[in-house]
C-alpha cells in the first residue's frame, strides 16, 4: 500500500501546495480523499488520474476539501471510453452535494453530450452519505468510517484503510476525538491535518485565529497518535506552512508527545507501507 499526500496546503494560497487530497494506492485499487485545490494536476504527477480512481472519499463538505471535485468528475468523465460509474463517499450532506455539483455542470455536460457523438451519457457520479461505524469494502481494501470532531462544521468523518497487512488513518480536519482514537488503534500511519498555533498566534487577525478552534495542533496529533501505539505520523494540511527549513521544528514539537516517525508532508510524499 502507498499512501501519497497529493496536496498539503490549506484554504490559503500557496504555490507550492495544493489544496487538501491524499492518494491510497495498493497493487488494484485506488482511493482518493478529498478533492481540493489543484488535485487533478497532482494525480498527474503521481501517475495517475480520475479515470483510474476506485472511490473518492471525503472527510467533510468544507470548500477546501472539495473546491476541485467538479474537476475530477468532469475529466473522469470526458475521458473514459466507455461509462465508469463513481462513487463519492462522505458525511451526511455528500449525495446532495453531488447532485448539485453536476446540477453546476449542467452546461458543460450538454455542450461535451452535443459535440462528442461517442460521449451519449451523464456523468454517472453517485453520492453515497456514510456515518460512523460504518465498513466499507472498496475493491481490495477495507475502509472503516468513524465521526470526528470539527465543530461548528458537521458532520465530518475520519477513515482508516486497510490493506496489504498495513494500515493508514486520514484524520481530515478535527480536535482529538473518540472517533479519531479509534480509528489510531495500532495504525501503522496516521495522516492529520495540523495547526502551530505558536505562529497561527502571531497572525493579528480574528477570522485566522478561529481556526485554532476546530484543528488539532500539532501536540494534539502527536497526543493522538502516541494513544493509538501509530508507527508514523504524517502532518498534513499545515497551517500555516512551514517556512522552508523550518521543518524540524515542528518535528521537535511533535516528538515531544509521539516517539514514534514524523513526518512534514510536502505536496507527492509518499509512504510505503505493508506488503504488496
Ligand atoms: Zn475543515
Ligand atoms: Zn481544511
């Protein structure tokens, strides 16, 4: 199983991150989490795409989460020869959303439909909610489904893959939870969405300041993923992003809570893990 953080970057701009996808790749199977900004070109670089995914899977409905998923339906669609059916699985709220991304895509569909003779069909996306406790078998893998905690913004879920002997936790964006714990349990990776707030403080803004609230800092996942005995533990979604060469930092302040791997993702790391 590789697990390769395809964007690692946030709602704030940054050239050199995309906006919040992971990839999970084994040997058949191909799961996607989260669609934000710039995923699709990410997929490229990683030598994949939307017409070879499995499955998209979301942690929640937040835009940076979801902005480029119109992206991924268009090209899967647009480019497959023949109708590749696409389940889009998330939190309560992701059937609606994706009956009103392709409500948003109703123009261009009509346009492709009339110009392409060989192109006679809709997008065939289906939204799929899902809850906590849920199991889900998508190709060779098994996802487990548990509820996170990124109030005020609800429902969210976390994941945890299985596969190849190996498995790997991505935590979306949450405080620890219950949910979270349980999903840690003996991982061998955990991929988390992570805030400094010794820099987030620093940033005279109220609006920036709230994001404090709802994220785990980076004390709170290494707190996480010492609980669960996790192997490694990968900082994703970083807010804000490291300066180039400030990297170590936030591995010291990691290790102060976790003996185990840290990792500071950048956009296209990947991590092998189990046996293929
Ligand atoms: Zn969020
Ligand atoms: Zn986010």
């Amino acid at each position: 199983m590789q697990v390769t953080t395809l964007g690692t970057g946030s709602p704030l701009p940054d050239p050199g991150r995309a906006g919040p996808a992971t990839l999970v790749r084994t040997t058949g199977t191909q799961l996607l989490f989260d669609c934000g900004r710039g995923v699709v070109l990410r997929l490229a670089a990683a030598a994949t795409g939307p017409v070879l995914l499995t499955s998209v899977l979301l942690t929640h409905l937040h835009s940076d989460h979801v902005c480029d998923l119109n992206d991924v339906i268009t090209t899967r669609w647009a480019m497959s020869p023949v109708p590749a059916p696409l389940e889009v699985i998330g939190p309560a709220g992701t059937a609606a959303l994706v009956e009103r991304t392709l409500a948003m895509l109703s123009d261009d569909i009509g346009y492709r439909r009339a110009h392409h003779g060989d192109l006679n069909w809709d997008p065939p996306v289906t939204g799929v909610d899902v809850a906590d406790g849920a199991v889900l078998e998508l190709g060779e893998v098994t996802v487990r489904v548990a509820a996170t905690d990124h109030m005020p913004v609800a429902p969210t879920v976390g994941y945890r893959v299985e596969a190849d002997g190996a498995a790997v936790v991505i935590g979306g964006d949450s405080v620890p939870c219950a949910g979270l714990d349980r999903l840690c349990e003996g991982a061998d990776a955990y991929v988390q969405t992570v805030v400094r707030p010794s820099l987030v403080a620093q940033v005279p803004s109220a609006r920036f300041q709230d994001v404090l609230g709802y994220h785990s800092s980076i004390a709170d996942a290494a707190s996480t993923a010492a609980r669960g005995g996790v192997s490694t533990l990968v900082l994703t979604h970083l807010v804000p992003a490291p300066w180039p060469g400030t990297e170590p930092e936030w591995v010291t302040e990691a290790a102060a809570h976790f003996a185990g791997e840290v990792v500071v993702a950048y956009d296209l790391y990947a991590l092998e893990l189990g046996v293929a």
